[in-house]
C-alpha cells in the first residue's frame, strides 16, 4: 500500500486553516462569555411561524428592560430582518479587522443576518452543509454584540446542519424554545426536536403554541388547527407551556410590511400573548420559576 506525502505547500494550508478555525473558536468563546442567555428557536416543522415568534419575543423582552440580540440562523431563508422592519440588502456595518456590527432595531434589538446582505429578495443562498457551518461560525465569531442579557437564535426547520452547528459551537446554550401549532402533525413532528435536544443534553426551555386559534369580532373562538397540542408536549415531556399565540390577519398585514407586529400593535391579544410568554421565559432561564411544564395551562 502506497502512502502519498504530503507537501510542505499542502502541509501550511492545513496548518493556516487550523489556525483560522482556532482563532474563530477563540472569539466565539469571548463573545458569547458576554451575553447571560443564549436561546435558539427550534422546531422539526416548517411553516410554524418560528420566525415571526423569534421577532416578537426578541421584542418583548426588550419591553421588559432586557438587552437582545437576534442571529438569524435560517442561511437559506432568511426573514427575521423584514419582520424586524429591515429590507434585504439593508447591509451591516464592519470593522476594519472584520468585526460585524449588529444592526439595531426599536426597541432596542439588535440584529444579525445573511438576509441584510444579500442584493434582492429572490437571490438563492445555494451552499453544502460545509459552506452553511462556515458562514455561521464566522456570523459567531466576527459579530460583537457587546454585553446583552440574551441572544435569540432563528433555526430553519429540521435537526441538521444548522442545528448541530449552533448547539455545538456556542458555549453555555442556555437552551431551546420549540414552537409548534395545534395540529397532530406539527405535534408528532416537534418531538423529534425535544429528542434532539435531549440527545445533545441541552435544555428545552418551554414550548409556545403558534396559531392557537382565531377569535371572531362577536368574540367567538374556533379553533381552525385542532386544541391542546403545545399544552399536551409539555405535559407528557415535563417541559414548561409558554403559551398560545391566536391568528390575527394583522400578524400578515405587519409581516409583509416589514414591519414589527409587536411595536405596530401592542394593544393585540397575540401582544399580550407574547409579553406573558417573555415573562415566563425570564423567570424560567433567570432561576425565579420551577418550570412543571404546567404554566399557562
């Protein structure tokens, strides 16, 4: 068996791209050691609005007087930044030596993501699992958030590349929040995500329940998704319920906008819906609640 050697050319590549990755793992360590909570938000199943939770709980826990920072970790879809009042190629600004500046949004969030740079909506990101790892380890390394009390992470759908990325490189993951809606699908398939947590031994803070139901002018309620899917996830995995958010067509009408549902209409039931969950996510991660996975029930 022939054994080929490797060059003194090839040998100082392989040294240099070491080198890089260590120095990369060295900042991620430093930035993130500044920021008390580091949250992503997960779940198996698309199209559950993940996204629009991320935006309006980054905004109700800057109501409460915390410092938030959201990474926009979807590198094929990218959306936070328009529900954040941003449009694609808004662009972020950069430091000489390569730091990334967030961009900062009312009411006091600020924002990282692929999304601000790319020149037009229907640009495709078309990247291997390899290419997507990079982007969001040098997206961890380069960004300085400055000191903030927490970090939301929007995940895509799945158990992948993203994912495993996220949980592994960021030190300390204070853990994951699944959002789901109320059917039995999304259900079945959000358990796979609490299985991925577990397996990782990462914490799944609460789980949030999407378009929980619409409630009509004269008051009536229907429930268009099916009932109790978030509040049975939390009982039979003894995780905390954060909450059900309704449908209200002006959750679109701000979306498609571009601008932040939660500061367009705070007065909503879907507003207050989401204070409530912020609240629960404070007391939760900051060692004030005891988490049964019955609250909100």
């Amino acid at each position: 068996m022939s054994v080929r050697r490797i060059s003194t050319k090839e040998y100082k590549q392989v040294a240099e791209r070491m080198r890089k990755l260590q120095e990369q793992q060295r900042l991620i360590v430093k930035r993130m050691s500044k920021i008390k909570y580091k949250i992503a938000i997960l779940s198996n199943k698309g199209g559950v609005g993940k996204s629009f939770v991320t935006a309006s709980l980054a905004g109700a826990l800057a109501l409460n007087g915390k410092r938030v920072g959201v990474l926009d970790g979807d590198i094929h879809g990218p959306t936070i930044h328009k529900m954040l009042g941003l449009p694609t190629g808004f662009g972020m600004p950069a430091k000489p030596d390569g730091t990334i500046i967030p961009v900062e949004v009312p009411p006091g969030i600020k924002l990282a993501s692929l999304g601000l740079l790319l020149p037009e909506d229907d640009t495709p990101i078309i990247w291997r699992g390899s290419l997507k790892t990079t982007a969001i380890r040098e997206l961890l390394a380069y960004t300085d958030w400055g000191e903030i009390d927490y970090l939301l992470i929007d995940l895509p759908p799945g158990t992948g590349d993203e994912q495993l990325t996220i949980a592994q490189l960021i030190p300390n993951l204070t853990g994951f929040i699944l959002v789901t809606i109320p059917s039995e699908v999304s259900k079945a398939i959000v358990k796979k995500a609490i299985t991925f947590a577990n397996r990782l031994n990462k914490k799944v803070i609460g789980v949030i329940e999407n378009m929980s139901y619409f409630k009509c002018p004269d008051g009536s309620i229907h429930y268009i998704f099916g009932k109790g899917a978030a509040e049975e996830l939390a009982e039979e995995y003894n995780i905390p319920f954060l909450g059900r958010i309704p449908i209200d067509p002006k959750i679109r009408e701000a979306n498609d906008k571009g601008k932040l549902f939660f500061i367009e209409y705070p007065d909503s039931e879907a507003s207050k819906a989401f204070l409530q969950a912020a609240e629960k996510v404070i007391e939760i991660v900051e060692g004030r609640s005891t988490g049964n996975g019955k609250e909100g029930a």
